[in-house]
C-alpha cells in the first residue's frame, strides 16, 4: 500500500471504527470534537497538506 492510499483512507469516517480511534469513542463523538463532520474533514485536508509539505 503505498503512503498516499494511506493518508486518503483516513478521509473515510470509517477509519474511526478502528483502534485507536475507537478507543476514544464513537465516530459521531470524535467528529463533535472538531465541530461537525465538515470541519472534521477540513481538520484532515490540512493534516495531509501538512504531511506532505514533510514528505
């Protein structure tokens, strides 16, 4: 699998099913913690702008 299958996988809310994430609660509880789904998912937009300016 290569690093960007990867990182876009963790676009899906399915991801948050999956230890560790599951350990911290619901999908519906992690995303209530950055607001709502949408800014959940611009949270993960920068984290992979911020991983590549890395890579």
């Amino acid at each position: 699998m290569s690093n960007l299958s990867r990182i876009i996988n963790i676009e899906k809310i399915e991801v948050l099913m999956v230890n560790p994430f599951d350990e911290i609660g619901s999908p519906t509880e992690f995303i209530s913690q950055f607001g709502n789904k949408e800014k959940y998912l611009q949270a993960v937009r920068e984290l992979e702008v911020e991983l590549y300016k890395v890579a």
